[in-house]
C-alpha cells in the first residue's frame, strides 16, 4: 500500500480541525451562516499554516446544503460531490505555472458558466503574487464585478508584491504561525492515531523544528518515523535534524562567558566530530540567546518559551551570568550570519571567528571583513 505523508492524509477538512486560526476560521462561518460571503478573498501568511486547506474548506462550507453554523454537514450531496479532489466546482490554480496574462483570460471566459449542482464556483489561486503585471490587471475587472455565482480566493506568502488594486478588492485574512504548545499537541494526536510511541520531549523538539508551519512540522515528523525504530526519542529528533540539545548550547554559552578560549574551540571541534550541522547550530546560537533575553526579561518566560523545567531551570542559571546587552549582541552576531554560512567555503571557521569575536567585545563584521 503506498505511503500517504502524514500532512496529506491529515489535512483538516473542517473549520474545526483548523489550528491556530480561530481568528479566521470562526469569521468565515459566521460569514456563511449570517449570508454574508464576499465575492473575493485574500489568504497571506507563512507557508504550511492552512491557506489553501482553510481555502477549500470554505468552498465545500458555503455550497453545503445543509451547513450547521457554517460549517458543511458532509453528508448532504453536494459535500460528497465536492469532497472529491478534482470537482469541477472549486477549481485550483497554481499561478507559479500559470501567471501568463492568457491564463487569467482563459478564467475570465470560465466564469461565466454557471456550476454544475453547486450554488457556487469556487477559484483558488496559489501564490498570486507570481501573476505578470498584465495578469494583474487581466484579472482586475473580473475580481470587481464577478459573477454573483463566483467566488474568488487568492493565497499568497508575499503580499507585499500585490498591486494595490487587488488587494483594495479582497477580504484580507492573515494567517498566524502556529505555536508550539499547538503544533505539540496535534503531534500527540496525529502520532496516537498511528500508534506511534514518543517521548514528550521529541515531540516539542519536532514542534519547535517546524518554526510554526504545520505541514514542516508533519513532514519532519514523518522524516523521524521513518527513521526510528519503533519510538521516537530526543536523539532520533536530533539525529535527523542535526540539531543540538540545549545542554551543548548551555556549555558553548557558559565558555563564552568565562571567556574560555580553549575549551570554546574544543567544543566546536567536539561538535564537528559529533556532525552537526553548523548552519543549523549557529541559528539556534542566536535562539539561545534570545531564551536568554526572554528568561531574564519577561515575568511568565515558560509561556513564551514552552521549555522542559529542567532546561528551563538551566537557562534561568545562565541568565544571571550575563546581562541584557551583551545578549542582544550574541543575537546580532549569530542572528545575522545566515547569508555568510551559505557561501562560506568553511563554516567551523565562520563559527569560530563569530563566536570568539561575540565573546571578546568585538565587532563581527569587521571581523568578517578581515
């Protein structure tokens, strides 16, 4: 039997099974419920956090016969009809491969047709903001007067690159990134129904490696299955990823600090013997200290931080060692490094030199340029 990867086979297909969208699942329903469906939408946000699946989930909702509170029934005809993935009423455009100006004109001939057992046609087009200029407009006078019988819905992850006109003629939605006490707990579930056993603290490795994206965080999840025997653990996690537990982080900060230059470049050549990945290490460098940053400044720093109390207890340690400044300046030294790792020839040498440069005082890009 083939594999169906996990954030396909658990893509929500209800407004309810939609995580960390509250904000806009619970508007459009009311929207569907109340008579109130716009006629053209904006979807904007990260990529992975449920713009396209929030998308169809509304095109089945506002054509259901019978919806409940805006939600669809599932059970009435036209929801079985359109739970199909090829349904001639909700029609999904990828406007990456289609942005020509004769593509938009080939939809403008389209809506004219009324749907086929459906009160409404439904067209989503992904990544908008690849359309030419000329599609743009093509597009324009057809997202201002639209068919009462068509409903357009634009996603995108660079809103920035839509012309005004376009975006004065949607409904603007802004999907959030999802948090890791959220993304843990979809975990928890999604790995129950499998019958997969974990450790809690690989599961919020996992949550914290998909950086808010629900889709990275099941397609990390599956890489990991796929991987461990039988369990996943802290250090399967860590073994995929390359990534490192905050115990290394702790002792690389706790030499910074002691300005110990010696044991500083021992451990990076420890790590470097271990695998790991350096580019990956030096983002989390930059992460350790804004936990620190955070540790130190909030009142409730378990909330943001969502950290095991044993790190937790650590990192509250360390914080005292050292001051607000100089955190923020471990931050613009690692935080900053990013276009630096990716064309580096040498990137234990890069972290060496960003590392000792952050811990005597210095000043990294002039570091860099010598």
């Amino acid at each position: 039997m083939e594999h169906l990867a996990l954030y396909r086979k658990y893509r929500p297909r209800t407004f309810d099974e939609v995580i960390g969208q509250q904000h806009i699942t619970k508007t459009l329903a009311h929207q569907i419920e109340n008579g109130k469906v716009g006629h053209a939408y904006l979807f904007t946000g990260s990529r992975g956090i449920g713009k396209t699946s929030v998308a169809r989930i509304f095109a089945r909702a506002v054509n259901c016969e019978d919806n409940k509170n805006g939600c669809a029934c599932g059970k009435c005809q036209t929801c079985l009809n359109l739970a199909g993935e090829n349904d001639i009423n909700i029609i999904e455009i990828d406007a990456a491969s289609n942005n020509r100006v004769d593509d938009i004109r080939e939809i403008r001939e389209k809506v004219k047709f009324m749907p086929v057992g459906a009160k409404y046609k439904v067209y989503i087009i992904d990544e908008v903001h690849m359309l030419t200029d000329s599609a743009f407009n093509a597009l324009l006078k057809t997202l201002e007067e639209p068919p009462a019988h068509v409903i357009f819905i634009l996603a995108t992850t660079e809103v920035h690159k839509l012309p005004a006109t376009i975006l004065s003629r949607c409904v603007r939605f802004d999907f959030r990134l999802v948090s890791v006490d959220n993304l843990t707990k979809l975990l928890r579930n999604v790995l129950d129904s499998e019958n997969i056993a974990y450790d809690d603290d690989a599961l919020k490795l996992i949550a914290a490696s998909g950086e808010g994206s629900v889709r990275d965080t099941l397609s990390i999840a599956d890489s990991i299955c796929a991987y461990a025997d039988g369990k996943l653990t802290k250090e399967s996690v860590l073994q995929v990823l390359g990534t490192t537990d905050y115990d290394n982080l702790i002792k690389f900060y706790d030499l910074m600090l002691d300005k110990d230059i010696g044991g500083l470049l021992a451990h990076i050549d420890e790590l470097d013997k271990l695998g790991k990945n350096i580019s990956v290490f030096v983002k989390e460098l930059a992460r350790h200290a804004r936990n620190l940053l955070i540790v130190s400044t909030c009142k409730d720093a378990q909330s943001v931080l969502n950290l095991p109390a044993e790190a937790l207890e650590k990192y509250e340690v360390q914080a005292k060692k050292t001051d607000d400044k100089k955190l923020i300046s471990f931050m613009q030294a690692f935080g900053g490094a990013e276009n630096d790792l990716r064309y580096t020839l040498s990137p234990r040498l890069l972290l060496e030199t960003l590392a000792l440069t952050a811990m005597m005082g210095g000043n990294v890009e002039d570091a860099k340029k010598n």
